[in-house]
C-alpha cells in the first residue's frame, strides 16, 4: 500500500495553499449563505496535476450536469482508511484532462486530472472533499463531511509516528545523561526536539536479526545493460527483464530487475518533469523512454 500524501505535489503553504476551509460561508456566485462541503486549494504551478491522497477504487469520473456547472469535471474516490470508508471528491478540473475512470483501482500519487475553474467556479483551483461512508452524498449542513486537509495531515503524522514501531535500540546508541526533571531541563530538551525535527523525521524501521539457523536469503545481483536496450513493448508494474534494470539505475532506485512499487512512483515523478509528457501514469513507452537518455 502506498503512503497518504496530499493530493498536490510540494508543501502545504508553500505549493499550494488553501483559499477556502469547510464551513458555512458566502458562496462565491449565488452569494448566499450556505455551508461549504469542502476546502479549497490553489497552486501557482501549471499545469498542476491532482493525485490521489490514498488508494481506492473511482467511484465517479465525468463533468457535472448540474444546473449552473456544478463541480465541471470531477472524479470522486472510495478509500478504506484504518478499517473506516471514506470518499474524496476532486472538483473543477481542466476539459479533456481527466486520467481515470469508473470502476478503476487506484493507487497514492496517481494523477486524476490538471486543476482548473470548469463548473460553478471563479477562478482556477481545486475543491476538495471528505466524507465518512461508502456514498458521496450531498448535504446542505456538512453532515459527515470532515475538513480535508487537517484529516489527511494527521494521517500522514500518524503513518510516520507507526514507522518507527520497528525501531530497536543497541549498545551503540548516543546516551543522554540523567535528567532533572524542572523547566530549565524541559525548555533545553523542547529546543533540541525542535533542532532536530524528531517529530517530522520518523527513522527508518529497522528489522529484526534473523535467527542464527535460518540464515539471510542473500540478494542476487542484477546486471545493468551497459547501454540503453531497446524498448520492446510498454514497461510497467510486474515488467520483468533487462530494460527495467537499466530504468532503475536511471531512476536512482533500488535495480532489482523488477518493476515494482518504488519504480512505479519513481516513474512517475520522472515524467511530471516533461510538459510533453500529458500524462505521468507510471507506464514507460517510447516517449518516456526516449527522455531517459
């Protein structure tokens, strides 16, 4: 399973910021009092390409009917986070720039469409829900409708906060002296926390030593092809042959020979790079393969 992250790339404040949080406002074309279902994003970047926070499966991928426009082009997602259904629903996206269809298993970081101002909209950006349950279901009072950005931060706090559950201590560890547990003590420690960001920077899971009579299944080496080979056919998930080594030494991941998950995001982080490339699905075609050089 891939890790939730926001449905932009970059940082929240600083790639894209909110314009409008979930809450009873003043509806930007009616200009009447009613509650906003969702929150609101803006980038500066274009084309800025909406990814899917979680993994899910497409419930829903066209452009509204609604009287006035709607949502314009929208796509809305089932999840199922901690054992709970969830839907998202991405609104106002470009013509023509929806990448996903009904009935489609999705997976984090898989681009949905290029943010835009179709529908009842005023200007380019991207309106964003959350809802408790299998079905997407308007509500004029938010009823179980939950703000987006605070849940899917504190999710992927929370992902990072699990990750060091495999962290095991050893005789080679700095040691800390004994504390005197008064405010001096704990105004010292708070700015150390801080320093260092332990808190954003969950170490590594660390697994444990296999026991002495089963030993390691040790890694078989992967030849890389010492020049590009030629492409023969579409290299994707479960791609198994001596193109995907040498895409993998490209991308600066893991050369297993293999094309699998790390490889897939890599791929796609690799062709976001490429305005020509219209759609970073994770699948090297000639194209693709013509910018790995």
């Amino acid at each position: 399973m891939a890790k939730a992250q926001y449905p932009i790339d970059g940082k929240l404040g600083k790639d894209f910021k909110a314009t409008s949080l979930m809450g009873m406002r003043i509806h930007p074309v009616q200009k009447t009092k009613k509650h906003h279902n969702g929150t609101d994003i803006w980038s500066k970047h274009e084309p800025c390409w909406i990814e899917a926070p979680y993994d899910g499966k497409v419930l829903e991928a066209k452009k509204s009917t609604s009287p006035g426009g709607g949502f314009g082009n929208y796509v809305i997602l089932l999840h199922k986070i901690d054992g709970k259904h969830y839907t998202t629903l991405y609104a106002h996206m470009q013509d023509g720039s929806l990448k996903v269809k009904k009935g489609q298993n999705i997976t984090a970081g898989m681009p949905l469409g290029k943010m835009g101002t179709t529908g009842m909209s005023t200007g380019k950006h991207l309106h964003w829900e959350l809802r408790l349950g299998k079905v997407h279901t308007w509500d004029a009072m938010g009823k179980n409708y939950i703000e987006p950005i605070a849940f899917f931060k504190a999710l992927i706090a929370k992902e990072a906060a699990i990750a060091t559950a495999g962290v095991v201590a050893t005789d080679d560890d700095p040691v800390a002296p004994a504390p005197e547990h008064n405010e001096a003590q704990a105004e010292k420690v708070e700015a150390e926390r801080v320093a260092a960001k332990v808190v954003a920077k969950a170490p590594a899971p660390v697994a444990p030593t296999p026991k002495a009579e089963v030993p390691p299944t040790p890694k078989v080496a992967v030849a890389v092809p010492a020049t590009k080979p030629a492409l023969k056919g579409e290299l994707k998930l479960g791609s198994k042959n001596g193109s995907v080594a040498y895409l993998q030494s490209k991308l600066g991941v893991e050369v297993t020979g293999v094309f699998d998950r790390p490889t897939h995001v890599a791929t796609i982080n690799f062709q976001k790079k490429f305005k020509d490339i219209t759609l970073p699905d994770g699948i090297v075609g000639p194209l693709t393969w013509s910018k790995l050089g």
